[in-house]
C-alpha cells in the first residue's frame, strides 16, 4: 500500500477525487442540473455493457 501511496498514480486519483470534491462544494443533494445528451449516451453505453457481463458467465475452464 505504501508503494501505491507514493506513486504519481495514486497523486493524480487523489487530485482527480479533490477536485470533484470542489467541484459539488456548496450544492444541496438536490440540485436540478441538465444532463446533456452525450452524458445520457454513455450512461445508456455503460449500463448496456453491466448487463451484457451479468448475462455472459466466465467460462469453466482450468486456470494455472
């Protein structure tokens, strides 16, 4: 765990995390906001790709 706290990696996650953090700094949890058609399409994409994993087991096979 060390060696991943330490890494740019990790700099850049966190950086990325704070950064949202700031960005919904003083929002109330109710917020209306307008999701653009882009965003719609990926989340439309992205819940596509969850279900086809939920509906294609791993196969059975010998693993090393």
């Amino acid at each position: 765990m060390g060696k991943w706290k330490r890494s740019q990696a990790y700099a850049d996650y966190i950086g990325f995390i704070l950064t949202l953090n700031e960005g919904v700094k003083g929002k109330k949890l109710t917020f209306e906001y307008r999701v653009s058609e882009a965003i719609e399409k990926l989340v439309a994409l992205l819940n596509t790709l969850d279900r086809w994993i939920d509906e294609t087991p791993p196969v059975d096979q010998p693993s090393r």
